[in-house]
C-alpha cells in the first residue's frame, strides 16, 4: 500500500473502535498491522462486520476473520462479501497499481 492513500480497517472490539493501517490488500483478504492492539486477536476470531476505508472508491463492509497473526501484523480473510464490495476494493487495487507505474523509479 501507499503511505499518501492509506486504507484503513474500522472495526469494533470488546466496545472499543480500532482502525489498523491496511498494510496489504486483496479482494479475498488484508494484512492489518495491529500493534496497539495486538493481543485482542486470535486466530479463527470473526471480526465483522467492519468496513474498509479505501480513499477516493468507497467504503465497503467486509466479514473478516483472522486466519494469521505475526507481531505486529495480523492476516484477515473477507468472509460472505457482496459482489459489489468485491468491485469496489477491485477498483481501488487497479487505481492503486496504476499510480505505482506512472510513479517515476527512485535511484
């Protein structure tokens, strides 16, 4: 991910909001880096819903559930996602792709 476009995962646990920097995405999944907030994952937990902050595309409702977790990051996977939150974080990762290449290689 871009540090100028970062994504966020806003989601609520135990009564308290947390939003973890999206350090990697896909449509099926994200690897979240947890630090503050590390040790109230565990592995199989179901986390949802929560939606993604994706910058200038939308904010789709993801059903994620840790499959992963490694300090500071946790592996998520989107369970039961509509077709058009699919779209949406499809979108994003194309426009995402795009600006890297038209970026210019730094020596």
């Amino acid at each position: 991910m871009m540090a100028s476009d970062p994504v966020y995962l806003l989601l609520s646990m135990d009564g308290v909001d947390i939003d973890p920097v999206v350090d990697e995405l896909a449509a099926g999944g994200a690897r979240l880096l947890c630090s503050k907030h590390y040790d109230k994952f565990y592995e199989g937990q179901l986390i949802g819903p929560a939606v993604l902050v994706l910058q200038d595309e939308g904010m789709p409702v993801v059903y994620p559930v840790v499959k992963w977790k490694s300090w500071p990051v946790v592996g998520v996977q989107f369970m039961q996602i509509e077709e058009e939150e699919r779209e949406m974080i499809f979108r994003f990762l194309f426009k995402l792709e795009r600006k890297m290449l038209q970026q210019p290689e730094r020596s």
